[in-house]
C-alpha cells in the first residue's frame, strides 16, 4: 500500500533567527512530591493507544501501580484505573533504588491522566496529574509535531543552564512525542548519569534530575536510539539504556528487536553481549524508524567503530538489515524518518562522516530506494543539514547539540553537501560555521533541538537553539502516493452472507476505486456494504487516489463464507466431586476449522470455551445432585452443531473432613513428616499461639507432609502473610509419595500469584496481586487424571481462574503435601499456619 520511489521538492526557507527571553517550563519543586520519588514519572513507547509510564523510587516498599482516567469535557480527570507496576533494583550513585514501569493499555485514542503510586503513597503529593494524548492514530491525517534531539544528557558540578532551556522549550513546544539521536547521558549512560531528583554532581543527574528530563518527560513520551556512550552500560538482561528507555510495545509490533545479545566478532572483536535496539512505528500518514548505528569504543578489533558498527547492523544479511528491508517493502506508502546515532555526513574533525553508511549499497541506499523522506543523526556534537550530493539520496540532519560538550565544524573544510553547519569550541570559546549559516557568537546558538511539524505531504523541520530562537527553517512538499488502509472487514470464515468493509487513505483529501471479486473497479466510498453473496471465497480491492497519485498496492480485504455446520462432538465424559464436574471430549472437524465449543448444562449453555480445548471445567455443582450435559461445535464460520448425545452426571455426597491439619499449637513442627528452616514463633499468627516462620536469605524453608495413603483428587490449603520477599517465593505443593513435585503456588517478587505444573513444566502467573504484611489463603486443588487432569487455585476463598484449568498431571497420586520452598539462594521473610489437607474444598 502506498508509494514506492518519491519525487521531492525542497522549498528552502529564509534564515529566521528570532531573539528574546525563553518561556521556562516549571520543573516540579519537590516540596509537592512525596519524598520515596527519586525518578518523576515519563513516558515512553507510545504505540497505538498503548504507552509505558516509568519513574523511580527508595526501596521503602515492594509494590507500584499507576491510576489512570480518561480527560473529560473542560479538562476534568480523575485517575482511577489501576495497573501494577514492574520493579527492577539499580543503584544511583551508590544509593539503592527502584526503577518502575507500568504498561498502560488504553480503551481508545484520546487525552488521559495519571498518577504514580508506591504501595498505597500517591507519589506526585501535591502535584497536579500529568496529562498525555495517545500517540497519533495511524493513518490519520491529523497535523502533528515531534521533537528530535542528540547527544544532550550532561553536566559538570554546577549543572547547564543550556541542556534546562532546551528542556524547557521542548515541555512547551506542542510536541506529540520526542525521539532521540542516541547518547542519552554523559559520559558512560550509567544510572549514576541518568540519576535523580535528589543528587547532583558533575556526570550526575544529567537526565532527571529536577531541570532535565523531568520537565518534559511526565506528557512527552520518549523513544530513544543508543549511542557509543552507554553502548556497553547494563542493567541484568538489558542494557541500561534498554531499561531506562523501554519501547518493547514498537519492537514487537514491528518486528523489531529491543534485546541483549551476544556479538561475535566482526573484524577481530572480542565476544560481547550488547544492546540490539530497533524499530519501527507510526504516527499519522507517516512510518518511524529508530535503527541502531554505534558500537562499543572499547573493542575495536582489527576495524574502526565504523566498520565494526557496519559489520555487526548493516551489512546485507545482518538482523537489522534484513528487518529494515522488510519493513520497508511492506510499508511503501506514507512518509518515512529515519534516526540513528552515527552520521552519514559529517564536518566534525572527530567524528567525521561514517562512510560505510553511505552510498547504493548500504544504509543510505535502502532508506532512499525505498522511500525515506528525512534522516536524523548525532554524534558529532554540533548542527548540520545536509542535502543530497547524488541522484537516489535524501536530505540528512546532524542535531548533536542536546546538551552535551560541543564541538567546532570545518577543522578540516566543509563539504558539498553541507549546506548549513555550525559548531562551537568550548577551548577557543569560539563558533565556526558551514555553508549558509552564520558565524555564532555564543555556545547558545549551537545547543538546540529540532522540532518538526507534519501537515500531509508538507514537512517543516525548524531547529531551536537554547533560548528560543528558530534558525534554517525548512520546508518540504513530498510527492508521496497514498495509503489505502482497510479499517474493518469480514472476519474470515464467516456465515454470513452480507458485507462491510470500511477503508480510507493516508493523505486527504482522496477518492477510492473498488473491485469485487476480480470485477472491474468502479468508484466507491467507506464503508462498501454487500449483499447476497455465495458460499466460497470473496476478495475487495480498495485503491485510494490523492495528491494526483495513485496507491500502487492497493488494500484487499479477503473472507471466506461457510454456511455448513460441523458434525456433533463425540465421546463426552465426566469425572465427578462433590464440587464439581470435569468434562472432555472428542475434537469435532470442520473444512473451516474448529471456533470453539460451547458447553449445555440442563439445556443451558454455562460456558463457552475457544479454539482448540477439548475440556471444561465445571466448578458451580452441588453435592448430591444429577445434572445432565451436552457439547456443541462452532466452526470458524460460527456455524453450530447439533448437541453431542447427554451424559448423565450425579456428584457424590458433600465434604469429608481434612484429613491432615496442623496449627502448630504444639509449639513444635513434630506433625510434618521433613522440615527444614522454618522455626515455630509466636509474634505473627494467623490463629492460635503460633505459626511457622521463614526468615532467610539462603531459601530452603519448609514443612513436608506424608500422607496417610494416595489421592487422585487432592486440596491442600495454608495461611500466610509474607512480609518481605525479594525474589519468588513458593507456598504450597502437592508432591508424589517418591517426592516428585506435580504442582506448586507460589508469590513472585512483584506479589503477583501464579502456579507452576512439573508435571508439563508449565507456568501461568495471575494479574492477581496479594499485599504483604497481611494475612492471605492459599489453597490447591489437584485432579490426577492423564491429559484430563485439573489445577484449581483459591486465594482468599476466590477460585482464580487465570490459574484454574484442565492440563496434564500425569497419573501418579498425590503421596505427600508441602509448605515453603526447597529452593535455595533467596530471600524472604514468610509466616505459615492453619494448614490442611482433604480430600475435597478445604476451605469455604
């Protein structure tokens, strides 16, 4: 869909250089926030109507969250959704912390705010909730307006008053999102660089401290490209700028990457693991590409970072390469921007133009063959814009002088391309200067940031220095063709016999041409309704016209429809307690395939299971009572079978007593079979005089029961509050009577419940988060019975779904229970009491 090869038409401005006094966005003083922020929250990855919300804190508690709302009629809004949070520990500057994130899936495009939490203390205080739009609906023809920056996370003791300005313009600059050239924070991307909002210091707090980042960051979200400083800075599986910048929503929408990897070893380098960082999103009519182009300065090999870069990201056949030629080919229309940290073109003496980037056949060649109006790069601590020098290039722009040490141009001549350039020298407190531009007379006039502003086909890239005034501004008319995007089709099969199909173009205004089934193209508009179709296959192409081009790959929306129902399930069975009632079933087939089945309990319908599942699970029975069941097949299509034959089901009497429970009012652990690390106390219980506490940072805690027999069907339940706990701790597990392990609950380190199956080694974890310091019940429930075994899970006397399911448990019994964990290397601090185990619900 879209345009292949563009004609462009460069309309170059008048130089505009506007002095006066800089509107300084207010960072926020402090006294309003609560004193465990460390990081002010900002955003980053905003994909769609998805977006990531980051902050930092002390380690005074374990749990995070964000509220969100949605802003209503006059501004109001009021954050009341709640998402848990993400926490990884750093360490800034020797001060240990929490780095936070929080993915927000949000209902529709829109206005939202939001506030940050740790535990239940609303971190922002006083201050008002950060207010953010979603990011510009793909395909809208909305004008908008992004901000690029490089090279600009730097301070020396006293701070820089150039690197505030620049983020105070961006705060009030309308906009939509920034994206950055890489080199986020001098000099080595270090948590201690990036900082906080408490310390400072020379190379401290360069990026949030309270004038920095903080300023624009809480409604501007962030996507970040690496650079050469802080290429080889990680944090555990990621690197630090991948933690800190997380834009895993656009790597997976994209195919991109956003991981940490080993390299090995172009041009004689040493084996390293490194960031791989690239992606790709959209926002309006336009395509994003943030690539990766830098290498680790420290491990040359027989190459430059140049040529280790090129052999590592962009050599035919590397990853990046391969996925950015892809991507390209399949998004030809719509315009294109490109950022990454090397320059193409360069007149710095120091970091001079990365020639392996250039030419037909590299990085220069696929952005141009395919499209890309306009590149953005850093590096060299300076400004220039460079046009194209040969036939199948496009215009380029350094933007390195975010805030970082600048640097001169032209030590050694400037070239044909550069047509505006400037630099300072900080040694000779002098500026220098390249094509049209004048001379600086201050290191202000070359710190800048570029903010630029998409209106259809129409570009306009406008660089800001420091206080404000606008320089080299520059227009640009693309010839773009538009792109026919298909907003709603079909689903295919179906079994219906009418049609819509809702479509529009990238650029407005636009006419369309529609074709059915082969048929000639005739003109049509949004939505093309259908009707009395046959039985069989049917395809709509859709073109847009616009511009006075054509889309060359024109948007089809293809279905199937199938009126034929699938043949009745067979083979229904049931395996019966007193509280509920496993099903399964023999698969039904269909030419369409299978959409799921739904289950008849009396003739009702009680549930409706998808896709492939052969099994339900039917926790709503009485004891004592005869119920009767049927299954239906629905196709692809959403066509019904007939009912499966009935089966007759009558559920035995009601509950046993447990068969084995201990309080630990003995005030010993003499009722448990094996025991290891827990010791009986009396200061936190649950009921009674006592309880089991384990209180380790080596792990191993535990309390094993042997049963008086086998079970085939098994509940075991503990009470526990867990008061501290920095990595997952395990609760409750049932076990065979040789100690293998079948089944286990356990609290990861974010509170979150899950339960892990040895049996499939299969593991599923809860959204449901349980509080520490507080008293909670588990309780576990296992049906031993092959491929139709079945996991069940209660928290607090709430059956959990997300853990309760059919599964494969194999057919050994249960032989023993057991408390705690044997797994060694953690830490945690967990009280145990009332335990049970039964042969049916233990507990309510």
């Amino acid at each position: 869909m879209g345009s292949g090869h563009r004609t462009l038409r460069a309309v170059v401005c008048t130089f505009l250089l506007t002095a006066g006094l800089v509107a300084v966005a207010v960072a926020p003083t402090g006294a309003a926030n609560a004193t465990q922020l460390r990081r002010y929250p900002y955003l980053t990855d905003a994909v769609g109507t998805q977006i990531k919300v980051n902050w930092a804190t002390d380690q005074s508690a374990t749990t995070g969250s964000v509220k969100w709302g949605t802003v209503g009629t006059g501004g109001t809004c009021t954050a009341n959704t709640s998402v848990t949070a993400t926490r990884y520990p750093i360490t800034v500057n020797g001060v240990s912390e929490y780095q936070w994130v929080a993915q927000l899936s949000l209902p529709a495009a829109g206005s939202y705010c939001y506030r940050v939490y740790l535990g239940t203390t609303d971190l922002l205080g006083a201050d008002a909730s950060p207010v953010f739009k979603t990011q510009v609906p793909a395909g809208s023809p909305e004008t908008f307006s992004f901000a690029v920056l490089g090279d600009w996370g730097q301070v020396d003791a006293t701070g820089n008053p150039n690197l505030a300005n620049i983020m105070s313009l961006i705060s009030t600059s309308g906009a939509r999102f920034a994206i950055s050239v890489g080199d986020n924070a001098y000099q080595s991307g270090s948590q201690t660089n990036y900082g906080d909002l408490q310390q400072t210091g020379a190379n401290i707090s360069a990026v949030f401290g309270r004038s920095f980042w903080t300023v624009p960051g809480d409604t501007i979200p962030m996507f970040a490209a690496s650079g050469n400083h802080g290429f080889t800075n990680a944090t555990g599986t990621r690197s630090t700028e991948q933690m800190i910048w997380p834009s895993d929503t656009a790597a997976a929408t994209s195919g991109g990457r956003y991981v940490k990897e080993t390299y090995c070893c172009v041009n004689g380098t040493a084996s390293a693991s490194y960031p791989s960082s690239w992606y790709a999103f959209d926002a309006g009519n336009a395509r994003f590409y943030v690539l990766q182009a830098d290498w680790a300065d420290g491990n040359v090999g027989t190459g430059t970072v140049y040529s280790d870069d090129y052999a590592a990201h962009w050599a035919p056949g590397t990853a990046q390469y391969q996925w950015l030629k892809s991507d390209l080919a399949a998004h030809p229309g719509g315009l294109k921007f490109a950022f990454f940290h090397y320059p193409m073109y360069s007149d710095q003496k120091a970091q001079s133009s990365d020639t392996f980037l250039q030419g037909p056949n590299s990085v220069e060649g696929l952005l141009a063959s395919n499209g890309v109006n306009l590149a953005f790069s850093g590096h060299a601590h300076l400004y220039q814009r460079n046009v194209p020098g040969t036939p199948g290039t496009f215009p380029n722009y350094i933007t390195g002088g975010g805030g970082a040490t600048l640097q001169p141009i032209a030590e050694v001549g400037c070239s044909a391309v550069d047509k505006y350039g400037i630099g300072w020298s900080p040694s000779k407190n002098i500026g220098s200067k390249c094509g049209a531009a004048p001379l600086p007379d201050s290191a202000a006039r070359v710190s800048h940031f570029i903010k630029v502003t998409v209106s259809g086909n129409t570009v306009t890239v406008t660089p800001t220095d420091s206080l404000g005034r606008t320089f080299d501004v520059q227009s640009y008319t693309f010839g773009v063709a538009p792109d026919t995007i298909i907003d709603s089709a079909p689903a295919s099969p179906t079994n219906a016999t009418t049609a819509s199909v809702a479509f529009h173009s990238s650029i407005t205004p636009a006419t369309f041409t529609c074709s059915v089934d082969g048929a000639a193209a005739s003109a049509c508009s949004s939505p093309l309704n259908l009707s009395g179709l046959a039985v069989g296959s049917h395809t709509v192409t859709v073109t847009a016209k616009a511009n006075g081009q054509t889309d060359p790959s024109p948007a089809a929306a293809k279905w199937t429809i199938d009126t034929t129902a699938p043949a009745p399930p067979s083979g229904l069975l049931a395996n019966a307690t007193s509280s509920s009632v496993t099903l399964s079933w023999g698969a039904a087939s269909d030419p369409s395939g299978i959409g799921g089945y739904d289950v008849l309990r009396d003739g009702t319908v009680i549930a409706s299971t998808q896709g492939n599942t052969t099994s339900y699970f039917d926790g709503t029975v009485a004891p004592s009572t005869t119920y009767q069941y049927q299954v239906v097949a629905r196709d692809g299509a959403g066509n019904p079978s007939p009912p499966s034959t009935a089966l007759t089901v009558n559920t035995p009497a009601g509950s046993a007593p447990p068969l084995f429970s201990d309080g630990f009012e003995s005030g010993s652990l003499s009722a448990w079979s094996i025991t290891g690390g827990l010791t009986v106390q009396s200061t936190t219980v649950h009921n009674g005089a006592f309880a089991a506490e384990g209180n380790t940072t080596v792990g191993a805690t535990y309390a094993k029961k042997v049963l008086p027999s086998t079970y085939t069907d098994s509940y075991s339940r503990v009470f526990f509050d867990l008061k501290t706990a920095s990595s997952q701790v395990n609760l409750l597990r049932h076990r065979t009577a040789a100690d293998g392990s079948l089944a286990y609950v356990f609290v990861t380190a974010s509170g979150q419940l899950g339960v892990r199956n040895d049996v499939a080694g299969t593991t599923t974890t809860s959204a449901l988060v349980l509080s520490l310091g507080s008293w909670h019940e588990v309780e576990l429930h296992t049906l031993i019975n092959g491929t139709s075994s079945a996991v069940e899970v209660w928290a607090d006397g709430a059956r959990v779904d997300a853990l309760s399911s059919t599964t494969n448990l194999g057919t050994t019994p249960v032989g023993k229970m057991q408390i705690g964990e044997v797994q060694s290397g953690r830490t945690y601090d967990v009280v145990f009491d009332d335990a049970a185990f039964g042969t049916s619900r233990v507990g309510p």
